[in-house]
C-alpha cells in the first residue's frame, strides 16, 4: 500500500534540537487519559480461545476500572497533568479510543478493540477482541515504510525489520519483520490510542509516568533501562482515551490528530 505524504523525512539529528514548536506538527496537542481495567470475574467467568489462551470479557460490565493519569502530548512532549488541574473539568470531546490487553505469558500478543470497553461491548467489534495488527504504508514509491498499528489492519507484522530504539519494548519480537519484499522502516504511526498504549506496556505500571514522560520525545521513542516483558504482566488491561486540547483548539482538532495519525508530519516513533 502506497501514499504520498509531503511532508514525511526521515528524522535528522538537527530535527532532535528543535524545540517542539519548530518541528512538524510541533503545535499539536492532545491530552490522553489511562485507565487500568482488570476483568471481573464474577460479572462474566474466565474466557479461553480454542488454544487455551486467556481472552478478556466480552461485555462492558465484566471489567473494573480504576482512574489513572491524565497526560498532555504536545509536539511529541507527555507531560503528567495535576489531578487538581481545571482541565480534568473540561475534557468532554472525545478523537479515540481504545481498550488494550495482555495475554498470558505464552503468547506475547496484544488484544484490542478500538474503543473504551466499558461504553460499548467487546462483542460488538467485528470478530470481537482481536489481536494488534498493521497496514503498510510505503512513503512516495521508495522503499521506506510505515507501519501502521491498529485494530482493524491487514498485516500480523511490520513493515520491515523493527528498529533497536523501540523493538522490543514497544513491540514484542513476535510482531517484527517476517517475509515479503525487503523494504526500510520508516517508523511506527496509526492509532493513537494504541501508539500511547504501546508505551505504557513497555514498562511495569510503576514506572508509566516516568516512562511516559522521559521516553516520548519528537516523532522518536527514547529506550529505557527496563526490558521486555516487564510491562506485560499477565492479563494486564488499560483503555486508552485522546481528548481533544481545549486550550489549543488551532492544534487540536480532527483534521490534525488524523493526520499526524496517518504519518503527514513523520513517524510518531523512530
């Protein structure tokens, strides 16, 4: 799959300089939340898959949630937002969101559906909880390619082989590179929810704020000390929600989330 975005470049360390603002799509914001969910076991018994692996409940009663941090991203930036900050007031539009799972220890896949599991039934996806997937988005008819996460993709692995900076602690090995024609890997884009979420399981719960802070940075993932599995504990379960930024409206808007979704101002994680 092929697409022209203009402004997409590989990243120069001159871009890594650059204070938000002057980078591309330096001026988009958004402000994510996290919540931990944990299945509920009285509301709906364990459920496991043809081959004995562990899936998550399929009806938005068979969860317990408890509220976790509210972020801000902007320009590639996550700052922790205060728990006493007006802003938790005023976060009422929702651009995505989408509920993420662990497995069990054999099988090193992440189940997803693209919304907060506690709103809509899992059973109400096509095919239910599914695990992440990609699309492949090759930049002007060159070799270099995204991969795209999502719910919904067409692909089981990425582009081409993952890059040390982020492979495997946002993604376990068993989604790297496989076979087909050898391309270069132009980075992570696509779902917002998930790219975050990809980042909060790269670490034990403990450490989400710290990581999130440290690690994101312009349109790059800044490894860290801790290695995988440590975030991939056993039936470990967030949802994931983007708000749109009141106090940017000029950045933050479905038009620019989409875009920067869709790899317009370059890979979200290289």
């Amino acid at each position: 799959m092929s697409r022209p975005p203009s402004s997409s470049r590989p990243r120069s360390d001159a871009d890594l300089s650059k204070p938000p603002s002057t980078v591309p799509g330096g001026n988009i914001s958004f402000y994510v939340r996290i919540d931990l969910l944990a299945p509920n076991y009285q509301a709906q018994p364990a459920r496991h898959g043809a081959q004995g692996y562990w899936a998550p409940p399929t009806v938005r009663t068979g969860y317990t949630r408890r509220t976790g941090t509210l972020f801000r991203w902007m320009g590639g930036i996550m700052t922790a937002v205060a728990a006493n900050d007006p802003v938790n007031r005023s976060l009422h539009q929702i651009h995505s969101a989408a509920t993420i799972f662990t497995q069990n220890p054999d099988t090193p896949h992440l189940l997803v559906v693209p919304f907060d599991a506690q709103m809509t039934h899992a059973y109400e996806n096509p095919g239910g909880w599914r695990p992440l997937v990609f699309h492949h988005f090759r930049i002007n008819n060159t070799q270099r390619t995204y991969s795209a996460v999502s719910a919904n993709g067409d692909r089981q692995h990425i582009a081409a082989p993952g890059s040390p900076h982020w492979m495997p602690q946002l993604l376990p090995r068993v989604y790297d590179y496989q076979t087909g024609s050898p391309r270069i890997q132009a980075g992570l884009i696509g779902s917002l929810p998930l790219l975050i979420a990809l980042a909060a399981f790269s670490a034990p719960p403990a450490a989400l704020v710290g990581v999130l802070t440290n690690c994101l940075r312009p349109r790059v993932w800044r490894p860290h000390q801790y290695q995988y599995p440590a975030g991939h504990i056993v039936e470990r379960g967030m949802v994931v929600t983007i708000f749109f930024d009141p106090t940017n409206p000029q950045g933050s808007n479905a038009a620019l989330l989409n875009r920067l979704q869709t790899g317009e101002f370059g890979p979200f994680y290289n």
